[in-house]
C-alpha cells in the first residue's frame, strides 16, 4: 500500500541518474567551498590568515556554496527540462488562509521546542556560543534567515519530489525529514537526542509542502521558525549575562 503512487505523486521530476548526478556536483561544491578554498586562500593570500577561520568569511562561504546548489538544483529541474522556474520548482503562491497558517506554525514550532533544547543541548550550545560575539550574531542570522530560501529549495524542492516521484508522498515525506535531520547535525554539537528534534522539524515542513503543494508555504514556516527561534536565543542570552 505505502510503495503505491498517490495522485500527487503521479508527474515527471528527474531521472534516478540525474538526481544523483546533482547530488555529486553538490557535494563537490559544498567540500570545494567549505574545505578547498579556505586552506588554499590561506595558502597563498596575503590577507590575514585569521580572516579565513572567522565567521565573517563564513558568511562568504554560505552564501557561495547555497549559490552554487542553487544553480545546480535550478539547471536539473527546471533549465534541463524547459520548465519555468514556478513550475520546476513549485513556487505556486499560497492562498492567505495557507499563508497565516504557515507564519503561525513557524512561531509556534520554535516556542514550544525552546524547553526541549534547553534541556538536552550540551553546556556550550553552538548557537548560543555564536551570538555572544558580534561576528558569531550576525552570521547566525543571515545563515537563519537566508537558509530557509536554500534549504527549502533543496529539501522540499528537490529531495522530496524527486522520492514522491518514484516512491509516493508517504515515503518521499519519511525520506525527506531524515535527510533533513540528519544534514543538521553539526547545529547540535553532541545533543544526539536534538537529532530527533530537527528530523520533527523536517517532518512538519515537509507536512506543509505536501499539503500546500507549493514550497513558499515551507519557505514561510521555515524562515519565520528561524527567526523566532535567533530572537529568542538573543534575549536569553542577553538575560543570562544580567
């Protein structure tokens, strides 16, 4: 029953050879952005070598590698197979009821999972360890607010249809939150049980893009999730230092 295809699993995406081919041309430009090209920058610029491990750099890299499977994701679902960018993508606009929905559950999410992350996260948390210095802030949120657009376009623009596709929305939904989960872990340090935490996160998102049958709702959710979630981070920690 669960390996039979439903209506909405029932289109074209990409090939199994295609998908994995964009997985490589990923990995190889998120390992060149975050490995090669700082130690090689460091190799051989005149430039501070410091500035390289900061998270000012970081930002650079961020933006650089999200850029590049961006790209990647864009040339296989939409420019490969002539589809246009709403189409190949999923980027329907939502209805208002959709879109309230979506901001209310991005607020909620975070506020209710506070407690859970307070209580198993190790002493020195990375997110809270980021926001006390000015350049650990300010890259925790650009990547919070700038990583909904990529991450969403990644995991419930391409992961998920790609499974939907060949499997059907119930394993493409499993699928998809594991992938989700599990790319996060280095966000929890050594919380493993926090691991559990994230795979919810990609499960409820990857919820709202099935229902919706659009990615912007996700988007919405996921960038009002983050953006909660670093206000709140703030406060305690401002709180914390009295």
């Amino acid at each position: 029953m669960f390996l039979q295809k439903d209506e909405l699993s029932k289109f074209n995406f990409i090939s199994t050879k295609e998908f994995l081919l964009a997985l490589l041309l990923m990995l190889i430009t998120t390992i060149s952005c975050f490995i090669i090209l700082p130690v090689f920058l460091k190799q051989n610029s005149l430039v501070q070598k410091d500035f390289f491990d900061s998270n000012y750099f970081g930002i650079i890299v961020f933006f650089l590698s999200s850029i590049f499977t961006l790209y990647i994701t864009y040339f296989f679902c939409c420019q490969r197979k002539n589809r246009p960018l709403k189409e190949g993508l999923f980027l329907s606009m939502p209805s208002n009821k959709i879109f309230l929905i979506s901001i209310l559950i991005g607020i909620l999410m975070p506020l209710l999972s506070l407690p859970v992350i307070f209580k198993f996260a190790p002493d020195e948390f990375y997110a809270m360890d980021l926001i006390n210095t000015k350049a650990g802030l300010l890259y925790l949120f650009t990547c919070a607010l700038f990583a909904p657009i990529f991450e969403e376009i990644f995991y419930r623009g391409f992961i998920f249809p790609f499974f939907q596709s060949k499997l059907n929305s119930f394993w493409a939904i499993i699928i998809t939150a594991l992938f989700f989960g599990f790319s996060h872990f280095m966000n929890i340090g050594n919380a493993h049980i926090l691991l559990s935490l994230f795979i919810f996160y990609g499960f409820v998102l990857t919820l709202i893009r099935y229902f919706s049958n659009s990615l912007i709702p996700s988007i919405i959710t996921h960038f009002v999730h983050n953006l909660t979630l670093m206000i709140s981070f703030f406060i305690m920690s401002k709180t914390a230092l009295g």
